[in-house]
C-alpha cells in the first residue's frame, strides 16, 4: 500500500507563520478535505506537497514511482494547445500513443488522398492496439463528456475562465495519479457534473486531498478533514459533519484548559510575590515553571464563530420591478419578456447552466448592461451593493484599515450601537495582527473578504451576490450567511454552490439557456431531489394477496351523497387542470402569475388524487352490494 508522509513541515509569507512543525501521513484510499480561512496556508501546503513550490523546513518521504496529480485554481494551460492536448500532456507513454492518433487522424481528415498520411494513420493505428490505447482514450472521453467539454479542437486561448477549470481537473483525472489534489473543483461545474465526480472519487483508487468550499461535496466525499488554523493542523475523522461536530468539541476543552491554566497562574503569581526570604535555591524550578507559564499566557487562538451586526437604511415598498425584459446579443437570447417583482425580504437564487446570462442579469439589474426592450425599475429608497465575480481594482500599498476607512470610520449597528471599522474586520475573520497590513501581502482569497466587507459598510438594503462561493472559504460564507438571515433588505445571488443557496435562497431561478427560465418555489435540495425523481425509473408496486373474504358493506347516508357528485366533481378538477398549462404558457415570463398557477396546480392533483382514491373506496362498496 503506497503512502506519503509529511515531518515537521513549515512555511511562512513575510512575518506570517502558515504553518509550523506539522506532520501526517496519506495512505491509498483515504479521502481527506483541507479547511481553513482564506490566508491561512491552504494552497502554500497544497504547493508544499505537490513539489510545486517547497516548504522551508520538514520533510516529504514517498516511494520512487509515487504520482501526484494537482488541479490548481488557476491551472496553467498553453494557450497555443489544442484542447485535447492540453488534457493529454502527461507523460505516461499511452498519452503520447493517443496524442500522436488524434493528430495523424486529424491530418487523415484534412488530406485522405495524401498517400503518406494514410501511411501514418495506420502506423497511429497500429500503435493504439499495441498499447491498448483505446480503452484510455474511452475513459478520456467519459470525463470529458461528464465535464461538458467544448468542442475538442479548439485552441485553449479560445477557452473562457470556467472551460479551464474544467480542462485542468480533466487533465488530472485522467493521470490517474496515486495521490490527486484538487483545489475547489467544483468552481465553474454544472450540478450533474458535480454529483458525477462526487461518485467518481467515492470509487477512485488512489488518495484524494481536496480544497472545496462546498460542504455538500465534503459530505459526499471525505472521511478525514484537516485543518489548518493559525499554523497547526487538526485532524479529525469523518466528513464535514463530524468535523463541525469534533472542532465544537475542540474549542470547548481549549477553553476549558485556558481557564485552568489562568487558575494556575493566579496561585503561581501570589506565590512569587511573597517574600523573597521565603523561597530557597531549591525552588527555582518553580520560578522557572512560573516563567514559562507566564510566556504562554494568553495563546490559545480561536476562530469561534462571529455574527456580524450591521444596520441597514430603510427599503420602501418598491425595490425592483421588471416587466417584460428582454436582453439579445447578436443571436444569442439571454431572457425574453421576463418580468419579476423584488419586494424587501425575498430572498432570490439564480443557478443553472454556464454562459446561460446569469451574470447578464444580475448586470442589468444593477444598469452596467442595457436592456434590449422592456424596462428595470429600482425604488426610490433603494441602495444597492454588487458583489461581482471579479474584485475592483484594490490599491496594493493601502493597508486594511484605511481600505476600510475610506468609506466610514465607524457604523451603527441594528440596535443603533456604533461600531468601529477594527470590531468589523475581527468579525470577519481579519485578526488585530492583520488590520495594519498591507493589501498586496494579502491572499486573494483574504482580498475578496476584504472587498465584501466594505460593500456590506456601505450598510445596503439591497444585495447582489455574482458566484460569491468561488472565492470565498468556509467560515467567511458561515457569516456571510448568518449575515443574510438577519438581513432585512432583499438579496438576489448567482450561485452553483448547492449548501449556500439552501442557507440564502427560497425562490429559484433556472437559467437553462437560450432564453428558458424556470421557476422554483422552495429549497434548492428539494428541486434536485424532484428533478431527480422525475428522471428515475418508475418501480412496480408489489399487491399484497389477503386471501380472507372481505365482508360485504353499506354505504352510509353521507357516502350515498358523495358517491352521486363525486364523478362530478372528478370531471371539474381535471377540468382546471387542463386549462392552467395553457394559461402559463401564455404567461410564460410573467412569473408573479405563474407561481400562484403552480401552486393552484399543484393543489388540484392532491385533490384529484384524493377524490380518485375515494371513488375507489366507494365504488367498490356499491358493486359488492
């Protein structure tokens, strides 16, 4: 069983300890998430155990012919490669067989009279049955079919920020490498892509280490989950669950051992104020003792939980109004004839497939992008924040505090308290230490918490979220999303992030492309779970043979009144139910209306199938009489 070990590791940024004197051990077969806050060494140590970039001390033992596979959030790809290229630049001889097929079949393509290329096809052809190529190269194209991989001829530069990301974890799927490292490989992947590589890693053979912020994705997968937090690593077993249950545990018994040792120091400190005639030579140790624990005094460090408390200006009545917007480039439908009405409170999510005009929207709404027809309207006491997908331009000499300082020094919060600009940044995960620092020695995932912060100091009642999961770790969206239960305003969020969209969301947007929006009142779980029932096959019913007689029954008075309507009745509910789907297609974007259709809807096929049940019951009493 191959393993890879790690002694005594340690890496600093500047002043900064990321992390020091770790150890653990990798063994085939575990399953294990990385967690910890943005800035806190996560990709330093995935570099560190790649080879990408070394640690400054400790050391790494594995065999000779142990691989490691690491899909980077940025993976570097040459922008001159063919897509197929790209995926297949391993060094394993089977990819230099297949690459050299898809070449000479290419060129065969392009010139099938040319006597030489023919030649070299066959010779290509030759070579994939001596290196049983052709069973790699259906695997290849499993994954790329699973990922929703362009066309496999492109060139990479023509790829967008998310076909890359996908380009980059086909790359290292398909090495099959003993140990895989993925960071956030979730970013930019369609729901049943992502519920595809859950089961693919669930029977991969080798070891998988992996960054995500997705705690759906950490349930499914993990049965080990480090964390790095303030320099040391915690283990614990099990998946993101049992993590937040072992990490609550954690911090309770380091408190509980933080009061001990402050108990201890209070006895210690009256005993070395006494008298220095009271104590001999042979109580140094104890003076000794009392040095060290005086050195160690205040060192537990925790990142408990924080609940950020801002007010907020009051929203009126009107927030926004869309009626009958359509947004068209070129021949591409964004959305046609959409209307929606945002009041205070709704709680709005937008999912669905990349490039569908999910970010388009959220543009039009905040005026960056016009409409083609049709209108948006804000209401007057409307004051709007957008988090977008791509930060504003931070100035990297500024430090923190004055970053946040140029917008207000201090807010009030809900209760009218005021707050000052350094209580904000501790509650949002920037210890004192950091509140000096300068941005540009910021992670990038630290300058994104920055930037949120200062949009939520603006104190808006209106909010727009662009894909806020990508950038973001665990515990800033842990209050980011407390943040947004408490918040009064309206919230409108782009998201792939299955957990985030549950905590924040419970009226749904499905952008399906080419125009297609499809409402969803609920959770975002539950409509997987309908979507997935509706494609699974159905399964026969098995009838349970009472073999005694049934006694012969009467109707009641009440049953004979119902038994001479109920076909009646029966009639006029299938009745409705063939007139709604006309109605909502009629009014396919007015989606106010088409809520209240649905909900009626689905109210009458409950009654329906009740009624149809109790025609059952009563029909079978009036034939045995």
């Amino acid at each position: 069983m191959k393993q890879f070990r790690v002694d005594n590791l340690k890496s600093t940024y500047g002043e900064k300890v990321l992390f020091n004197d770790i150890s653990f051990l990798i063994t085939e077969g575990d399953r294990i998430g990385l967690i910890g806050v943005n800035g806190s060494g996560k990709t330093s140590l995935l570099n560190a155990i790649s080879g990408k970039k070394p640690a400054d001390a400790g050391t790494i033992t594995k065999q000779n012919d142990y691989t490691i596979g690491y899909l980077a959030q940025d993976p570097y790809l040459d922008d001159h490669s063919l897509l197929m290229d790209a995926i297949l630049s391993g060094d394993q001889p089977v990819f230099q067989t297949i690459r050299q097929y898809e070449y000479t079949l290419r060129k065969y393509g392009e010139q099938p009279t040319d006597e030489k290329v023919a030649q070299n096809f066959e010779k290509a052809q030759d070579a994939m049955d001596r290196d049983d190529a052709w069973t790699t190269e259906s695997q290849v194209k499993t994954i790329l079919t699973q990922l929703h991989m362009p066309e496999l001829h492109k060139k990479v530069s023509e790829l967008s920020g998310g076909q890359r990301k996908r380009v980059g974890l086909a790359q290292v799927l398909i090495q099959e490498p003993d140990l895989l490292i993925l960071d956030e490989p979730t970013n930019h992947l369609d729901f049943d892509s992502i519920s595809w590589l859950e089961k693919y890693l669930a029977a991969y053979k080798g070891a998988v280490l992996v960054v995500t912020h997705d705690r759906y994705f950490l349930d499914a997968v993990t049965t080990r989950i480090f964390e790095l937090s303030f320099g040391d690593l915690y283990e614990y077993q099990g998946n993101y669950q049992d993590y937040m249950s072992g990490k609550s545990q954690r911090i309770e018994q380091g408190k509980v051992a933080e009061h001990k040792q402050q108990q201890l120091y209070k006895q210690e400190l009256a005993w070395m104020r006494k008298s220095a005639r009271a104590r001999t030579t042979k109580q140094k140790g104890r003076e000794n003792a009392f040095a060290e624990l005086e050195a160690n005094m205040g060192t537990l460090q925790l990142d408990e939980d924080v609940a950020v408390n801002l007010g907020q200006q009051r929203l009126g009545k009107k927030v926004i109004v869309i009626e009958d917007a359509t947004i068209q480039f070129d021949n591409k439908k964004i959305f046609e004839n959409f209307n929606l009405r945002v009041s205070s409170g709704d709680r709005i999510g937008i999912t669905g497939a990349n490039g569908a005009g999910k970010s388009t929207f959220l543009n039009a709404i905040a005026g960056r992008v016009p409409l083609t027809s049709g209108i948006i309207e804000l209401g007057e006491t409307v004051k709007m924040a957008y988090y977008t997908q791509v930060t504003e331009e931070i100035p990297d000499d500024k430090r923190v505090i004055a970053y946040l300082s140029d917008v207000a020094t201090t807010v009030k919060d809900k209760d009218g308290n005021q707050i000052s600009v350094s209580d904000l940044l501790e509650q949002f995960l920037f210890p004192p230490f950091m509140h000096g620092t300068l941005i540009r020695q910021l992670s990038g995932g630290e300058k994104r918490r920055l930037y949120l912060l200062k949009l939520l100091l603006q104190q808006p009642n209106v909010l727009l979220l662009d894909e806020p999961t990508n950038d973001l770790d665990i515990g800033t969206l842990t209050v980011l999303e407390d943040f947004l239960s408490g918040f009064a305003g309206a919230v409108i969020t782009v998201s792939h992030d299955r957990y985030f969209l549950d905590k924040v969301a419970n009226q749904l947007y499905m952008f399906e492309g080419d125009g297609v929006i499809k409402r969803f009142d609920g959770l975002f779980s539950d409509y997987l779970a309908m979507d997935l029932a509706k494609s699974a096959p159905a399964q026969k019913e098995e009838k349970v043979v009472d073999d005694k007689k049934p006694q012969k029954k009467k109707l009641t008075y009440n049953e004979k009144k119902e038994w001479q309507t109920i076909e009646d009745d029966i009639a006029s509910i299938e009745q409705r139910i063939s007139e709604i789907p006309e109605e909502m297609a009629q009014n396919g974007t007015n989606y106010v209306l088409l809520g209240d259709l649905q909900k009626e809807l689905d109210s009458l096929n409950e009654d329906l199938e009740e009624k149809m049940n109790r025609w059952e019951y009563l029909s079978e009493i009036v034939e045995g009489l």
